[in-house]
C-alpha cells in the first residue's frame, strides 16, 4: 500500500543518512590529522571509535524523527522542513558526543573538531533530507515498480485529490483512468481517461494490468461495494477507499480505533492524556504561584492607591464566568470601573473605547492587562489556566452560543487568563458575529492542537501584548 511504501523510503534515507554522516566523520578526522586544519588541534592516539558510535547512535535515536517528518511527503523538496529535522538530529548526535566526553573526563579530544564536524553534519543533512528522498524514489520505483491505479467516483471527487495524486506519483502511483457514472467535462489539469462505468471495471482490470483501485468516495451502496471489492478480489488488486464523511456533514472529523473498532470524533483532544494535563497544570502553579506570592500583594497597594484617588470602592470586581463543562465560577478581576450597583443585565453591556464607566487608571490598567492579574488566584486554586479561551459572563456565553456552532467546544478544557485568540490580537469587545467566529475558530485549534510549546509561545506573546498593547486593547 502506499503508506508501507512511504515509511519504507523514509526508513532507505534514514539508513543512507546514517552512512552519510560515518563517512564524514572519518573523512574530517582524516582531513585533520593529514593536512592540520587551522586552530583544530588533533592527537594522533585519540580514540576516535567511541565517539563515531555516538555519532551513529544519535542518528539512530533520530529514525523515529525521519519516518514522522518524511513518512507522507518526503519525496517532495522542503528546505524549512529538513533543516528541522537536520536539527533534531544534529542535536542527538551532539548529546551523546558531549555526554561521552563529560563521562570519561577525555581532555585530549578537540572540541572544535567535534563543533565543526556537527556544523559539517548539520549543513549536509539539511540539503540531503531536502532533496535525496526525492532521487530516492524515483530509483525503488522505476517501471517495474510502478504501480497502474484506476479510480472509481464522481469527476468531482477526481477534481479534489489531483493535488494528492500528484504527489503520490514518485512513488509509483500511476493513474490509468476513472470510472465513473458520467463521463468527465470541463476537467481542469492534465485530463485522466475516462473508462466507463462501474460495470466495466472487471474488464478494464484485465486489459489495463491495474494493480490498484481507488474509491474516491465511500461506496453509495452495498452492491456497489460488493461490485468493487469482488473485482479486486478476483484480479488480485489492491483497494483503498477514500472517505468523504467530511464533505457529506461539513465537519472535519478525526478517526479514532479503540480496541480494534474504528470511530470518527469531531476534534483532537490532546488535553485528554493524563500526563498532557498534568504538565500544564504544572506549567500553571510555576506561573501563577510567584505572582500570587510575590507580584500580587505589590499590585494590589499600587491599585487601591489608585481606586482611592480616582474612584473609591471595593478593590476587585467579582463577577461569574462560565468556565469548563459550562460550570460557573467566580473571576477576580481589579476594579476599573466607578463603583455603582448594576444588575447582571446592565453589565453585560461590552465596554467600548471611550466607556465613560471606567475612571482614568482604570484605562491604564484594562490597555495593558493589568487588571487581569487576579485572575492568577483563579488558576492557583484549579478554575482556571494560564492559556485557553477567555471565559465571559452567562448571558453573553448563551448570546454568542446561539450565534456560532460549535461554541460549546470552548468548554472542553478549562478557561484561561490569555487564549490563542488574544494573542492573535483578536481582543476588546465583541460587536459583531463574525468576530465571535474567528474567536471560536482560534480556540477550537488551540484545543485541537494543544501542546506545552504553544502554551509557552502564547505567554511570552501576551507579555509582549502588556508592554505593546495592540490596538483592539482598551
């Protein structure tokens, strides 16, 4: 099958990769030790062998790496995504190496020797990973490895996996023709022949040699299933079947096997994994802890110096929030706005940029976040995160629910003091549907998508949001 095919090139480069940087190693060392580089100071009677095997080890320990980056498209030229891996590997090689000259107290060794020779490694890996897989599949799969395909479906679904079938091609994938009900008109890009309807499949089998047969879409019916896989069967061709749930129901969906049984799901929830949500919890306590302790009680003088002069009154402003699995809880916020009694509805109304309700340091505070800083007594005591999607008030959460599918997906994972949304710059009130979308769409990634890396990135951005407000920050 075509991925067996992929992850095997992949594992053929990752083994010449390995040769590639063995020999390097031993033509540098040879290079040095005959003609004496400049300030590369080497010693006649090192050992080198310990230090070739945790070259080669580090490559090894990179394999894994190869066949996940390379495995779908490594035939397909992509600098930034090979300099990536050249990285990953480079720094395997460089944490053996390094470790084995630590270990054995070896002061005999030249560093620069074993500096240059990962840089060589690095620069070489970089254009091999980017452009060898490529030479590499177009010599495994020459003629006698190729592959005759014919697909089954509607000339539509043939439209939306040009782009897939070109691609495949290096690896041997060629398109002999389409079935299909109709025949193709007005096809754009190279036209693929049309070779009538499915009851001629068991004859195109036979005189076009077709070694594999490609559903475009999932069989209408149980007789055109039978149709399809008892002609494969009986010529001895493979069948692979393209679902096309998501076009049918307009949602990605996301396949799922538990104990052998395959499941569809509409998002990724990689917050699910135990371990997964005890590093951010933990991320959490590392944050939130110091400015509880430390930031806090600073702030708080600071501020209700402030409400005193300009507007006297409770120093924090306390309201409900709708937060994980649409539970309410109570969020602390530094008051910014004159203190008056107002109903739930009256403050509901969004703040606008010249809100004649907030006093001036109130202003100060809301452009650079600062009176979100209680927030952080939230997620020490467990309600809330440092990063995930901004929790509103009841009303405006049934509001903006009614306004966008999928809203409720926002409650899968707890709220936090900043999202991926803010960090974008997509902050301040919303005023129009089409805002409340892109909010929703950013936090549905973010959960989709989650990773430690991403938490991290969105808070050194919003710290970079509290020193340079953006202009949607009022």
């Amino acid at each position: 099958m075509i991925d067996a095919r992929a992850r095997g090139l992949a594992n053929i480069h990752a083994a010449l990769m390995t040769v590639f940087v063995a020999v390097v190693f031993w033509a540098w060392a040879l290079i040095n030790l005959r003609f004496h580089v400049p300030y590369i100071h080497m010693n006649p009677d090192e050992n080198f062998t310990p230090y070739f095997l945790c070259v080669v080890g580090g490559m090894l320990l990179s394999v894994r790496a190869v066949s996940r980056s390379l495995a779908a498209r490594f035939h397909l030229p992509d600098l930034g995504r090979s300099t990536r891996l050249a990285t990953r590997q480079v720094g395997s090689m460089a944490m053996l190496t390094f470790a084995m000259m630590f270990a054995t107290q070896d002061h005999y060794i030249s560093r620069l020797f074993l500096g240059s020779l990962l840089i060589l490694c690095w620069v070489g890996l970089s254009l091999l990973n980017a452009w060898l897989p490529g030479i590499v599949a177009r010599f495994v799969f020459q003629k006698g490895h190729r592959l005759p395909t014919v697909f089954i479906g509607k000339p539509g679904s043939m439209e939306k996996v040009r782009e897939w079938i070109a691609n495949k091609e290096p690896l041997g994938i060629y398109p002999v023709g389409l079935i299909s009900p109709v025949a193709p008109v007005d096809m754009a890009g190279p036209q693929v022949p049309w070779l009538g309807t499915l009851a001629e499949l068991p004859g195109v089998l036979v005189e076009r040699l077709v070694g594999q047969v490609v559903m475009l879409e999932l069989p209408a019916n149980d007789e055109e299933a039978g149709i399809v896989m008892d002609s494969c069967r009986d010529h001895g061709c493979r069948l692979l079947i393209h679902s096309n749930l998501e076009e049918r129901y307009s949602q990605p969906l996301v396949p799922v096997t538990e104990e052998g049984r395959h499941f569809y799901t509409l998002q990724e929830e990689p917050l699910e994994d135990p371990l997964n949500r005890i590093a951010k919890r933990t991320f959490d306590i590392a944050v939130s802890l110091p400015v509880v302790v430390i930031a806090l009680p600073l702030l708080c003088t600071w501020v209700k110096a402030m409400q005193a002069f300009e507007a006297p009154g409770p120093l924090f402003h306390t309201r409900e929030r709708r937060g994980k699995q649409g539970q309410n809880f109570r969020m602390l916020k530094f008051r910014s706005m004159y203190s008056t009694s107002v109903d739930a509805a009256a403050e509901s109304v969004q703040t606008a940029s010249a809100d004649d309700r907030i006093f001036p340091f109130g202003h100060f505070m809301r452009k650079r976040s600062l009176d979100e800083f209680p927030q952080f007594w939230n997620v020490l005591v467990g309600e809330m995160s440092i990063v995930g999607p901004r929790p509103y008030m009841p009303i405006l959460d049934e509001e903006f629910r009614q306004q966008t599918r999928g809203y409720r997906t926002r409650n899968l994972v707890k709220p936090g003091i900043t999202g991926l949304s803010q960090s974008l710059g997509f902050r301040g009130a919303v005023l129009e549907e089409e805002m409340v979308q892109r909010r929703v769409y950013w936090d549905v990634y973010y959960i989709s998508h989650w990773s430690m890396g991403m938490d991290i990135q969105i808070t050194f951005r919003t710290l970079l949001q509290v020193v340079t407000p953006p202009a949607t920050a009022f």
